[in-house]
C-alpha cells in the first residue's frame, strides 16, 4: 500500500501526463505537482470505513503515506516537475515541509499525550473535534482562494478556457480511474481480504490537495501563475471525492446486499431441517 501510493500510482501518473501539451502550461504543473502527494487526509479512510472496509488499516495507510510524502514529494518534483528551467529546490522545499508540515504534527501528538491534568489537551482536543476540522479546511480554502484572487485580478484565469479545464477534468478522472485499477489488481494478487483490499483501493487511490497547496505555496511564481497551477490540484481533488463517494456507497450496498442474501440463505436452510 505505501508503495503504491508513494510510488507507483505518482510515477505512472507523472509518466502519462509528461507527453501531453496542456495549455496553459501551469496546468501540467498543477497535475504533476497533485500526481506526486500522498493520499488524502481524512476523505479515503471515512470512505474506506463506508464501503465495509478496514477503517484501522486505511488510518495506517493515511498516516503514515502522509508523514513519509513530506520527504518522498519533494523528489518526485525534482524528477518529474518542469519549472521552465528552473532547478527544482528539492532541499528547500525538504526543509520547509518538514517545519510546516512534520514538526507540527510531531508537537501536536506530544502534546495530547502529555498528562497534565489527565490529559487536559486531548479531551479539549476531542471534545471540539468538529469544530477544530472546520475552521482547518476553512483555512485551507483560503489559501486557494487568495491564489485565485491574484489571478483574476492580473487577469491571468482568461488563459484557463473551459474546453482546458474540461481536458484536466477528463484528464485527472483517468488517472484516478489507473490508480484504482492498479491498487485493485494488486490487491487481488496479494491475495488480500475484502475489507484490506477496500482500504486500500480507496485510501491508495487518492491524492491529498493541502500538500499540493502547501508545495505551490513555497514554489512562488517559479511555475507561472500560482492560480492557474492550483485549479488543476482543485479539479482532481473534487473529482476523487466524488467518485469515491459513489463507489463506497456502491461497495456498501453490494456488501448489505450480499449480508441479506446470506441470511435469506441461512432462514430457508433452517426452515428445511425443520
């Protein structure tokens, strides 16, 4: 699982789309730099626990892809992204990420399992759950949308037509239709149980957006226009989740349906011995 969402389904991505002629050209930018994150955060383990899969393994999964993606992005950017001749900042962007993402998650695990006053922080912590997630994707929305209000104000969106932005969602939906494929085929032939194998379809499946937000954040404008290189990370985000959404529930349904059949089943059995 780890391989493949670290390495195999970036590689294939960024090696498929590479050969395309995107125009504008922040959009191959955008998909190269969303190709090479990690899985996403929260979505493909509540999914995963939807479909009838094992929630416990698609939290492993999302952890630790995303604490080892902070060091493994950066040279999937390196090999794969072009900044118009522009030498990647591989070390850089390490040791950003490292402070921006990595040391905060290593002070916050700290911090909830520190015992003052019976681990006072983590019951704060768990008791405002809700709304601690809300005012984090709040936030996270804003850092697109500043980057989108640059754009339109310079007058840099009349590049992106809909017939590209239409391209890039056909584009990314492909590519996610790959990664499902591969995680399916390889978890068929690892011989793994349904509830692993869903884990890891829909957790190994998907790509995480605030990486891709933070990545593009310390690139600057060495890319092009920072707007137009996060609407393809935008696009493919929301694409995922919807999909996503449609197949777990499918997979749930098919799981209750499947439930019933055997309790049908088990009834009519114990009616004939009777």
């Amino acid at each position: 699982g780890m391989v493949s969402i670290l390495c195999l389904t970036s590689v294939t991505a960024c090696l498929l789309t590479l050969p395309i002629p995107f125009a504008p050209k922040e959009f191959k930018l955008g998909l190269i730099i969303f190709f090479c994150m990690p899985c996403t955060i929260n979505s493909g383990a509540v999914m995963a626990k939807q479909a009838g899969g094992n929630f416990a393994m698609a939290l492993l999964l999302t952890v630790s892809s995303n604490v080892l993606g902070i060091f493994t992005s950066p040279v999937l950017l390196y090999l794969f992204a072009d900044l118009g001749g522009v030498s990647f900042p591989v070390g850089t962007l390490l040791w950003k990420l490292g402070l921006t993402v990595f040391v905060p998650l290593v002070v916050g695990k700290l911090l909830r399992e520190l015992p003052v006053g019976e681990f006072a922080i983590r019951k704060t912590v768990d008791a405002n759950n809700k709304k601690i997630t809300l005012l984090a994707n709040f936030l996270l929305l804003m850092v697109p949308w500043m980057k989108f209000s640059n754009t339109v104000q310079s007058g840099a969106l009349g590049q992106a037509s809909p017939s590209a932005m239409l391209t890039v969602l056909l584009w990314t939906a492909l590519m996610h239709l790959v990664f499902l494929g591969l995680n399916l085929a390889i978890g068929k032939a690892m011989g793994l149980s349904d509830p692993i194998l869903k884990a890891l379809v829909l957790v190994g499946s998907s790509k995480t957006l605030p990486m891709a937000l933070t990545v593009l954040t310390f690139l600057g404008d060495f890319g092009g226009d920072p707007g137009l290189v996060a609407l393809p990370c935008i696009i493919g985000h929301l694409e995922q989740i919807i999909f996503d959404g449609f197949l777990a529930s499918w997979w749930a349904q098919r799981k209750n349906g499947s439930s019933g059949a055997e309790s049908y089943t088990e009834m009519d059995e114990r009616q004939g011995q009777a």
